[in-house]
C-alpha cells in the first residue's frame, strides 16, 4: 500500500529531479559544491533565486528555439512561443525552503524548453503512480531496455526513427520470447546529436511489465540474447550494444525518470538553425510515448481518478506568493508581487 512515508520519498524523488537538470552549461556551474561554512539562512534565501536561474537559462533557450521555429509553425503558435514563460507564479513555505511553479504563461510546444521541462516533471509523476500500481495490484516486475544503433547524418534520421518502429513492432509483436514475458510496455523516443561528428542517434527507452518470477524463470533473457534479436530485428549487424536491466520506479536511471526524459534536449536541437530543421522535420507529428498492455489500461485508469492514492501527495503549506515578468530589454525577471497568501486547508495532489 502507498502510505505517507511512501508519498513523502515520492514527492523527493521528484525534487531531486528538478536540481539534476543540468543538460546547459549554465546549470552545471550552479552544481559546484562551495567549500567551508555553508550559511544555512542566506541557503533559504537563494532557494527562489536558484529557481529563477534555471527558469532563465530556459526562456533564454526558447527565445533562441522560438527564432529557429518561426519558419516552421504558424503565427499563432510563434506567438504563444514568444510569449511562453513571460509571467510566472511561485508559490514558497514559511521557511522559504520549498518553492514550486504555481503556474506560468505557456505555449505547450513539443520544441519549447519551458514546457519540455514542465511535461517531463508531470511524466514522472504520471508513471510512477502508475508504476505502482501495476506492481501492488498486478504484482509484476519491471524491466528497463535501451535499444540503439549507430548514428545516422540529418537526412536519413527520419527515415531511421521509421526503421525503429518498424523493428519494435516486430520485436514485441513476432518474436515470441519477448511477446511471452511482455505484459505492457512504456516506450520513449529520444534522439541526441552528435555536434563533433554533426551526426544524430535516435534511439529507444523502454520500461516493459513483467511476472514477478521472470528474473528466476526459463523465460529470463540475458543481455546478449536481446542484443542479438534486436540485431535480427533491425537488419543491421553493425549494432553492438543494448542495455536490459531490472527497472524501479525510483531509480533516476531506470524507471519513471528515464523514461520521462525529453525527447531531446534544447542543447542538441538548438545548436544552429540546420540542426533545428533536421529534429523539426524528423520529429513532427511523431507519437513520443508508447503505451501497450497493462501500461495502456493504467494510463486509463490514472486519467479516469482510480488511482488517486498513488499520486504523490503535497501536504505543504506555501506561505507566500511570488510573481515575476520577464523583461525582454534586460534579459531576466523582476518581481512584480510578493504577498502572504491566506492559508488553505486541505491537501494538494501534485
């Protein structure tokens, strides 16, 4: 059963997401540990600050992506990504310690880096529950596949994501040692570039259900095994690597974290203009995530409220509220309202 030292954990998985977001240079400069005494008072103080930050490096991202889309998408949508991110809500306990996004001005857009991070932050949350769902009530397993190949130049990367899902369909579906254990999958596209060697690598995450028993069972498949029908599947002998392991919903690099990874990342994809075409074209109109057997019915259930009580619970109450603008002129963000709000009973599902 998820109880509240259960929900608690949950609810630190995910911030700890949060502070591991470090896919631009700025961010990591920020990860640095200081040296000697660390004022503990003056922590609480920057905690807003730090959010800030990292919200700045990002609207600083989706100006830049918002440039390269211009040509790509209609005015409309050009706008919304102009806009996204300009007002933003901060919500801060009485200790000013935990901070959350109340709520903000967004766009929704696959490309925009705003709201990558903000769906990416959701996805965990949706999966995990989910995850533990499927595990209390189904009493299944998980398994963790990467499934790759070698990279491929901008015009062909289509074309190779197209070969990708042809393979999975075939893998899952025709060969029957994987079709046997597979009780629901979770499968997420991700595709990186390479900017030294101007090369992309699509390349699949999967969180696949499966029998409690599977690890000790004859059906337990060693990594050389998948290695070697994925190889089958793909046609392609030049392949080398996949990863399997046990997956849990808690491990950052496994279950409900990788899997909730982005599509790509604004530092790949907004590299240059070209680089944008080639993710933009290959990408659009692409479904990202998979949801198959158990995966897909628990979807349905968790968007239907059955399965409320393992959504991560958030019993803080945020003392104060805090508004901030973006000014294009200065390049960052001004408050423009910090007030105390009236308490609220109840508890809040994140």
């Amino acid at each position: 059963m998820i109880n509240d030292t259960a929900a608690t954990k949950k609810m630190q998985e995910i911030d700890s997401l949060k502070s591991n977001d470090t896919d631009h240079p700025e961010r990591t400069s920020q990860n640095t540990k200081s040296e000697g005494f660390v004022d503990k008072e003056k922590e609480k103080e920057n905690k807003l600050a730090k959010n800030l930050n990292k919200l700045r490096v990002k609207k600083l991202d989706s100006l830049k992506v918002t440039k390269y889309a211009k040509n790509h998408v209609s005015p409309n949508t050009h706008e919304r990504m102009c806009k996204c991110g300009n007002i933003v809500t901060f919500l801060l306990d009485e200790t000013k310690e935990k901070v959350k996004v109340e709520k903000a001005e967004v766009c929704t857009g696959r490309f925009c880096p705003i709201c990558q991070a903000t769906k990416a932050k959701k996805d965990v949350l949706k999966i995990s529950a989910v995850m533990d769902a499927i595990e209390e009530l189904e009493g299944k397993a998980f398994i963790f596949v990467t499934l790759t190949a070698p990279n491929v130049p901008g015009e062909d990367l289509a074309k190779e994501i197209n070969k990708y899902n042809k393979a999975f369909r075939y893998l899952m579906q025709d060969v029957p040692a994987v079709a046997k254990i597979n009780k629901g999958y979770l499968r997420k596209l991700e595709v990186t570039y390479n900017k030294d060697r101007d090369d992309y690598h699509p390349h699949f995450h999967v969180v696949m259900a499966v029998e409690s028993y599977y690890f000790k069972s004859r059906d337990y498949m060693r990594r050389e095994k998948w290695l070697e029908l994925w190889k089958s599947a793909m046609k392609d002998k030049r392949i080398t690597q996949v990863d399997v392991k046990k997956a849990y919903r808690s491990d950052s690099g496994t279950g409900a974290f990788e899997i909730s990874k982005y599509v790509a990342k604004s530092c790949d994809y907004g590299s240059s203009q070209n680089v944008f075409d080639v993710f933009y074209t290959a990408l659009k109109g692409r479904q990202m995530l998979v949801a198959n057997g158990l995966f897909k019915q628990y979807f349905k259930k968790h968007k239907e409220g059955a399965l409320a009580k393992y959504d991560a619970k958030d019993e803080t109450y945020y003392k104060y509220l805090a508004v901030y603008h973006w000014i294009f002129k200065k390049n960052h963000y001004e408050q423009v309202i910090f007030e105390e709000r009236e308490r609220e009973t109840g508890v809040h599902t994140e």
